[in-house]
C-alpha cells in the first residue's frame, strides 16, 4: 500500500507544478464510483470532482470507462485530442455538466472555469476513450489533449497526455477442464501475450462438473463466481497501475460461455464501477453450446447402467475378468470426469437450466468448429463410444451420430452448428472446418485441430480484438433463448 501511495503522489506531483514560469497544473482523476450516480452518469458537482483523489495516467479502451480533466485555471479554456482523423477517434471530450448527453461528445470541447471551495479556480473537462483502437502489437498508445487559452488568441498553454491501453482478457474454460488445458498448453494464451494483451484465467477446476445454471441454489455457481472475482482482480491491477478500467474482454470456450452469461445475469453485474454498464466488453464464444449439448442425454439417461471397461472401451459386453460398473463410477473413478454432479444434466437441451438462461445483451461474436470434411476417424471413434452406451443389446447397427444425436446439423462432435452459433448470423460469426471440441476427440486425423488449439482461431480473435471494427460484433448472443433477455 504505501508504493501505491508513493507512486500515486509523485504522479499527482508532476501535474501540480506551481514553479514561476511553469505551465498550468493539471490532474488526470478516476471519477468512479463518488462522482457517478445510480443510473451511471456522472453527477455534475464541480468541488466533488475535485476532490477526487484517485490520479490516473490512463484508461483503457472500452468506450465506457472516463478519465476528469481538472486544469487550475481562471480562464475560458478549450480542450481538443490530437491527430483526431475520420475513422480513427481517439474518444471524445465533453464539459461535466454535457458529460452525460452523448449527443454533445466530440473531439474538441470548451469549458469555463468555476471556483471550487478552497478558494481555487478550476476548468474540468471529461475524457471518455474509444470502443477499441487500431494497434497490430503493443498494449498501449499515447494520445495528447491540447489545452487553449481562448481568451489569449487561442494560445496552447498545456498538452496532456493520456496513455491508452487495451483492455484485460479473461479466459473461461469449460466441462472437465481448467485454465492450463484450455489456454496455455494450446498457446492460446501465449498468442494473446504476444499481441500485447493482458490476461487472466477464471478457473473453476475444482467445480467444473457443476451446473452452469445461474440461479442454481444446490450445487451452487462457482464459475460465475471466478469470472466475477476474475474481473475484479485484474481490474484492480489495473488500478494498481493507475489505469482507469471498468470492463474486460471475455474469450469462454465450451461450457464456460454459459458461465459467463450466466454471470451476466446476475445482480452485481452492473454496478457505479462500471457505470451501470456491465462489466463485460465484449464477449467471443468458442465451441459454447448456447441451446444445448445433446451428448449428455446419453450419458444422463444410462448414468446408473452397468458396463465394462477394459481401459479402452466402454462395452456392455464381459470383457476378460472385469467387473462391470455403474457408468456414474466409471466417469468418476477412472475418467475423472463426474456426471453426477450437475453440468451433464444441465447441459441437455431445453433442461431447467437453460430455462433459466435467458438471452445476453453483450456484445458479441460467436466461433464454432465442424469436424467435416476430413475429421472422419475423430467421427468415428465418438460415434462408436455413443453406440456402445445407448444401445442395450449392442445390436443397433444403425445408430449414426450425426443423426441421432445431432438431427442431421452439423457438429464438432460435441455441439451441432446451430448450438454453437448461439443465433448469431454469419457476419457475427466463424465456422472453422476440420476442427473438433477438445484435441482427446482427435483420433490420428492429419490436419485436425481442437477449437482452442487451432492456430486460425487464435488468429481470428487476436483480429477481433485488435482491431476496431464494431460491426463484426453482434448486440447479443443465445438469441431466442427461454424467458426473455438479460437485463
């Protein structure tokens, strides 16, 4: 604590340098959460504002998260960014009291100064940052602010610079797996490093054979809680930093964009902190069944039947001197993959949970992988495992996966198109060829890729990310789903 409170004060010191001669002081100050009221506008209270204390040098770009200008100063003042070109806004500039019409933010903007309680005049202006900036690598940009003396000719008396600065990611996994099986063993997260992105994983290892469901009273919502515990860890890095920063970037793969939804849903999720807005920027699933993954009908409807397993197959056949176990043990004890504990059950479409799901109005893209053409072998071997499970007397010749479980869509050999997509249509969205759930599907197929191991994957959401196109993301995603939107 006492670094961050040196670090702040030398901060704070080189803006108030009162040295004859010298340039006007000027404070870079967070204005959340005292100067924003419940609906998350800025609450117009110039000697509030002032007396902020949280000094920052930048914001990240998340077109929600704001920065006050304050400038000790007893003149008419105007305020304008530099190098602002058309398509490429820097944010914008409005004075306190216009802060919350949008229709007043521009580049440029004029305020007057007003006299503050301990006898000082001061000019304050608010700084609000861009949705996303163009950058190919590095994590931060500077821009300046102009500050002109309109009473003097127009005459430049001071440049402000604010630093710039992506904002964080958090990776969600899925069903059975944690952080370093998704993210890091796959280079995921390694290719995000590179680009100069800052990242955190919400890992619900311990909990991730439980339910996504988010009003889940029983087993209780650890992954929505690491998400939120998540963002709010790696914002107050930022902080730490003296980085304004009020959203996140989140990446789910699997059962972990249902996490994250999930989290959406709940009542802390639009907060001052983050000026009623949620704390989520935008959200890119991967492979997430948004209505359904029809594969846990099989394993809920047989989970107490008995079958043998000889450390390959799953029979319902006597294989050698093996004992036959209730499928629940087998997933248990030897997989290590529970089916008993909630997520296999929720995850069968139209269940209670995502009866409880409702549509998520975040911005949002969605990625989906479709074994065709080539994943045959992968196909195969998944088909003949769910053979083996659904059919009693191991004399249904005619089951077919794609068909059975699938209803003819097509599929990653875990979730169909369709589920994956999340109702988004294709300008919202990717279909990846020869990719399937998880890399343990790949079944010596050449050319074959896990969603999270495939290099065009990672290379689409380093794109997504990096770039500011806005269009490219929908309003919301799991459209359709039951009950409604969330709020």
């Amino acid at each position: 604590m006492n670094e961050e409170r040196e670090k702040k004060n030398k901060l704070r010191d080189s803006h108030t340098d009162t040295s004859p001669g010298s340039k006007p002081s000027y404070s870079l100050l967070d204005p959340k959460p005292s100067l924003v009221d419940i609906d998350g506008n800025l609450i117009n209270n110039i000697n509030l504002a002032a007396s902020l204390t949280t000094y920052r040098n930048g914001t990240i770009a998340d077109g929600v998260s704001k920065l006050i200008l304050i400038v000790e100063s007893k003149c008419l003042l105007q305020f304008s960014i530099n190098g602002i070109k058309h398509n490429n806004l820097k944010g914008t500039l409005s004075s306190l009291e216009q802060a919350s019409n949008v229709n007043n933010l521009s580049s440029s903007t004029t305020a007057s100064p007003q006299n503050i309680s301990n006898g000082k005049s001061v000019v304050a202006v608010v700084y609000t940052p861009p949705d996303s900036f163009n950058q190919d690598t590095g994590s931060n940009r500077t821009i300046n602010v102009n500050v002109s003396d309109l009473d003097n000719s127009a005459k430049t008396v001071l440049e402000i610079p604010i630093q710039l600065y992506r904002p964080p990611v958090v990776l969600v996994h899925g069903l059975w797996m944690n952080s370093d099986t998704t993210w890091v063993i796959t280079k995921f997260a390694d290719s995000l490093a590179s680009y100069g992105y800052r990242y955190a994983f919400a890992d619900y290892e311990e909990h991730n054979s439980e339910t996504f469901d988010p009003r889940d009273k029983v087993f209780g919502n650890y992954g929505i809680d690491s998400i939120r515990n998540t963002i709010h860890k790696i914002l107050e890095e930022y902080h730490y930093f003296l980085i304004a920063a009020s959203q996140v970037e989140i990446i789910a793969h699997s059962m972990g964009g249902l996490m994250a939804r999930g989290f959406v849903q709940q009542p802390d999720y639009k907060k001052k902190e983050n000026y009623m807005k949620g704390s989520i920027h935008r959200f890119i699933t991967i492979g997430t069944p948004h209505f359904g993954g029809p594969l846990s009908r099989f394993l809920y409807e047989h989970i107490d039947d008995w079958y043998f397993f000889d450390g390959i197959k799953i029979d319902r056949c006597r294989t050698g001197k093996v004992e036959p176990k209730k499928l629940r043990t087998i997933y248990s004890d030897i997989f290590k993959f529970p089916i008993d504990k909630g997520a296999i059950e929720a995850l069968i479409p139209k269940s209670i949970a995502y009866s409880h799901l409702y549509q998520t109005n975040v911005k949002s893209y969605a990625i989906a992988g479709s074994y065709r053409p080539k994943a045959i072998k992968s196909h195969d071997s998944q088909e003949s495992y769910y053979k083996n499970i659904v059919d009693p007397n191991h004399c249904n010749h005619d089951f077919n996966l794609d068909k059975d479980a699938f209803d003819d869509c097509d599929n990653d050999l875990v979730v169909s198109i369709t589920s994956q997509l999340g109702g988004l249509p294709k300008h919202h969205s990717a279909i990846y060829c020869n990719t399937v759930h998880e890399r343990f599907y790949i079944k010596d197929d050449d050319g074959i890729f896990s969603e999270t191991n495939s290099p065009h994957i990672q290379k689409d959401v380093i794109r997504l990310l990096s770039f500011s196109d806005s269009n490219k993301f929908a309003d919301a995603i799991g459209i359709d789903s039951s009950n409604g939107s969330s709020k």
